[in-house]
C-alpha cells in the first residue's frame, strides 16, 4: 500500500487483517493502560473502519485505527511497539491517516486523550492537534477514572475532494433511503 525505505530496513503501511490481530493485540497490550480487546479489534476489522497497520520488513510495529464519517474523522487509537517509539513511525502512520481522510474529503480530525498521557499530548500538538475540550471521567484507570482531553485538527481539502465527499454522501443516503 506504502513502502518506503526506513534505515536499513523497509517501511511498509497496510490494511490490517485478522491475520493481524494478534500482533495488534499484543502492542496494545504494551502501550494502553486499559487495553482493547482482542474482540474489539476483531469488530473493527468487521466494520466500516480505516484499520492500519505499520511493518518494519516483516515485524507489525505499529497499528492505527480510525472512523471516517462525513465531514469527520475520529482517531480511536494509535499505538507503536514500545522498542520503536520516538523513531518518527507514529507520525508517518498519522500522515497516512490523515491523507486517507483528505482524499475522502474529510475536513476535520478529532481524537481523546487521556490526561495523564503526556506523550501522546505532545505527539498531538506536535502534529498539530488542538485542545478543544474535555470529556470528564471518560476513562477507567488503576485508582478510577480519569478525563479525556479532546483535541482537533482542521485538513485542507481540494474541492475535487470535497465534491467526491459530497456525491459519496448522496449515494449511500439514496441507497439507504431504497433499503
Ligand atoms: C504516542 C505515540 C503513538 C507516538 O509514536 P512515536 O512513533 O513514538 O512518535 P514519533 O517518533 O513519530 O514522534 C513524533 C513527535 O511526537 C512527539 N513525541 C512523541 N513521543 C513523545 C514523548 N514520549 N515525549 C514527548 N514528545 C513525544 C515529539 O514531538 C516527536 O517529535 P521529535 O521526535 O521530533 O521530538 C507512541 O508514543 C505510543 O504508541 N504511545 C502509547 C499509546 C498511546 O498513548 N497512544 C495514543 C492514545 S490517544
């Protein structure tokens, strides 16, 4: 789907599968203090979702899962095997998402995040997100719950691109208007 050279070894961003669940669980279960399950991850595959996932050669280093809606995107989660954070993978997986949802037409992207996710908070501004508000007690953790931190991002879309969304849009209401 994409390759590109990544040091010595190549950087390759595909569909997720349920070949790859396993993999996806296991990272998951390294990077979220309240992990999906492997259920979860199965409904995604089932659904209407953007289910990607990242291999450096052939190890799965990298997964990201997204909704793509009308004029909306909604990042419900990202995560890199922790022996591969901080290398830039996390954001080339997010350029991708991002461009998945520009050429669908999609104008804006938004995500939570914990609180106490520092990290991810800095990842986000960094790529451009902002804080826009706050959902309270939105998440369990070891002592409760805690908020979540939503944050947004505007993409710049071609009116190409906007007038596919928009045909799109009344396709499906027709088709669903026929059922
Ligand atoms: C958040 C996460 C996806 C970032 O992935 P990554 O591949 O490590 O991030 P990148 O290497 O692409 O980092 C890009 C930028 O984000 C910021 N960033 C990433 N990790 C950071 C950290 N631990 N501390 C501070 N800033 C960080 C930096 O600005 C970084 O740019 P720089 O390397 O030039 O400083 C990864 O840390 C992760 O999987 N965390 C656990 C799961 C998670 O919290 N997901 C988000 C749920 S909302």
């Amino acid at each position: 789907m994409q390759k590109e050279k990544f040091g010595l070894k190549t950087l390759n961003i595909k569909r997720m599968t349920f070949e790859d669940l396993e993999d996806v669980y296991n990272i998951e279960k390294l990077s979220n203090p309240t992990p999906w399950s492997k259920t979860s991850f199965s409904d995604c595959l089932k659904g209407f979702y953007q289910n990607l996932i990242v291999t450096l050669d052939s190890e799965t280093v990298a997964f990201c899962i997204m909704t793509i809606n009308f004029t909306e995107s909604h990042l419900l989660n990202i995560s890199v095997h922790p022996d591969h954070r901080h290398k830039g993978i996390g954001e080339i997986l997010l350029e991708t998402s991002e461009k998945k949802s520009i050429n669908k037409g999609v104008s804006d992207i938004f995500l939570e995040v914990r609180e106490s996710n520092k990290n991810a908070i800095s990842f986000y501004k960094k790529n451009g997100y902002k804080y826009v508000g706050i959902r309270k007690n939105y998440y369990k953790n070891i002592s409760g719950r805690e908020d979540g931190l939503i944050f947004t991002k505007h993409l710049k879309i071609s009116k190409l691109n906007s007038l596919y969304n928009q045909m799109t849009y009344m396709i499906t209401s027709l088709l669903k208007i026929r059922n």
